[in-house]
C-alpha cells in the first residue's frame, strides 16, 4: 500500500554527512549527560515501598503528596492507580546512618505513612504494601543491562546470517544510537527510569532493528537491478521506495503510543514517552544513520552480485 508516491528518488544521501554530524553531537551530549548526571532510578532499582491505598471516594493525590512532603518525603511518588479511587504510592528507601538496622528504619517510615494517611481520611485502607530492598534493585539493574546487552548480541548474530557485515554493523551502531538517545533525555529532564521505560527501550531497539532491515533488503534489490548505479543512488531509491511505507508504520504506531500518552495514566506516561522519542529517533537514524554508516563502511555491489565466472575456452592442440 502507498499513499505516498515519489517519482523522483530523494536526494537523502546528499546530506548525509550534515546529518551525521548532528548525529556525533546528540550521541556525545547523551553519552556526558548520563556520565554526569545519570539516570533517575525508579524504587524498582534503588529500593523502596510501594503501597496501594483504596478509599471509598475519589482520592486526591495532590494532598497526598502535601501530606508526605510534609513528614519529608519530597521524593515519593502519588499516582492513581486503576480507578479514581485506587492510589499507588513509591516510597524511597530512608537514609539510615552507620549502624543502624535498615529493615527497622523502613518498618517505622511505613508505620509512620500509614498513620498519616489515616489521620488525613479515615477511609484510607491499605491494599497492599510490597518492599523492595537495596539488594533487588540492584540486581534487577544488572539484569536489566544484560537484557540489552544479549539482545543486541543476538541482533548481531541474526542481521550477520541475513545481511552482509557491513550492513550487521551499521544497523547496531544505528539502533544503539537511538537507545543512547532516549537515555538521554532520560538523563536531561530526569524523568524517572522505571521497569516499564526499561521495557520500552527494549521494544524501540527491536522496532528501529526491523526499520533497518525494510530498507537494506530493498537496498540488496536494488544493487542487483540498478547494476549502472552508484552507491548514493541505490541508497537513495532504497530509501525512497520504502518512505510510504515508514510513514503509514510510524505514524500508526505513533497515534497509538500518543493515546496510551494521553490517556493511559500515570504509570504508562514514561513508558509512552520513551516509546515516542524511541519512534521518531528510529525513523531518522534507520535513514540518515544506517545507510549512511554502511557506505563508509565499503558496501558495494560486489557484496551481493557476484562476478561472473566466464568459461574457460579448451586449448586445441
């Protein structure tokens, strides 16, 4: 299907180098931010409590969280959760001084939010309370990194069976810089990084990687059909060919991340948001990134068309 039709190929290839530039500048200014300022971890990483509160009314998360700024929790996190009346609430794990027993610091600081939501609305009933210690979060991090890790290994492994090197290697350089990024902006407004965010990451990596294979199979067409064409030309037709088809993809992707955005909550709202710039980032760097890389890299026609062997006449005696 195409509801977009160039009859001319787009000169993509022609500023590839400007592109790519700007590209160097965003990944290194991601790269320094999270080198500085790092990652706003979720409780699910650094430890905490989550409690779920239910009322017999619609709650009010803004007093809630006056209510635990108030006992000094400026970091909790007040959410509702299901229904107007269901409340999600992320405790960072308190500071404790050397010698003292964690658990029992932790203990006191839930007794002490419980109480307070109790005296603020007798009709706060507690659903659930789920610790998650210091140890766990940081064994869901690493877990967490060598998810990325082995999907990208196992990305390598699949593109290197399907494609040329050349082209393995400039769709993980590509898809990493998309991750990069996101981490970026992560890292910039300090959103907060949370198991879902980490899900997302994981979702965009695989999206962008199938971005990439769209055009290089439609490159590896066009080195065998346009056998009097440049590189930059086979390029640019391969990206042109497939553009109609990258717009309908991403932008019905895109409608449905921006309603989970708008209307999927709070605990969807950084999962959408990763999921978004994850989206737009793909569609640049599968176009101005990947093609760009495997060309610096030595692709060519002879990676896909081999010369012909020409018969060897026999010696007459």
């Amino acid at each position: 299907m195409e509801f977009f039709r160039f009859r001319r190929n787009i000169p993509f290839m022609r500023h590839a180098l400007v592109f790519n530039v700007i590209s160097i500048i965003v990944f290194l200014a991601s790269v320094i931010l999270l080198a500085t300022k790092g990652l706003h971890f979720s409780i699910e990483f650094t430890g905490g409590t989550v409690m779920e509160v239910s009322y017999d009314h619609a709650a009010d998360p803004d007093k809630i969280r006056d209510a635990l700024e108030r006992m000094g929790l400026k970091d909790a996190s007040v959410q509702n959760f299901g229904s107007s009346r269901d409340v999600l609430i992320r405790i960072p794990l308190p500071k404790v001084r050397e010698g003292e027993n964690q658990n029992k610091a932790v203990q006191a600081q839930n007794d002490a939010v419980v109480k307070t939501l109790k005296d603020q609305d007798k009709a706060a009933e507690m659903k659930r309370v789920d610790v998650v210690g210091g140890v766990v979060g940081k064994e869901l991090a690493t877990d967490g990194g060598l998810a990325l890790l082995f999907v990208c290994i196992g990305i390598v492994i699949y593109l290197a069976f399907r494609f040329e090197w050349r082209f393995a290697v400039a769709t993980i350089v590509a898809n990493l810089h998309d991750v990069v990024i996101i981490l970026g902006f992560f890292a910039l407004f300090q959103w907060e990084f949370s198991l879902p965010v980490l899900a997302a990451v994981l979702a965009v990596f695989g999206y962008s990687v199938n971005e990439s294979v769209v055009v290089f199979d439609r490159v590896r067409e066009n080195f065998k059909k346009l056998r009097k064409a440049s590189v930059d030309e086979v390029m640019d037709a391969s990206i042109t060919g497939t553009i109609s088809r990258t717009i309908i993809t991403h932008l019905c992707t895109q409608m449905m991340v921006l309603s989970i955005f708008f209307f999927g909550g709070p605990s969807l709202h950084y999962f959408a948001l990763a999921l978004t710039v994850g989206i737009l980032f793909g569609i640049y760097s599968s176009v101005l990134v990947a093609c760009p890389l495997a060309k610096y890299l030595g692709a060519s026609r002879a990676d896909f068309v081999k010369p012909e062997k020409k018969a060897v006449e026999p010696v007459v005696p």
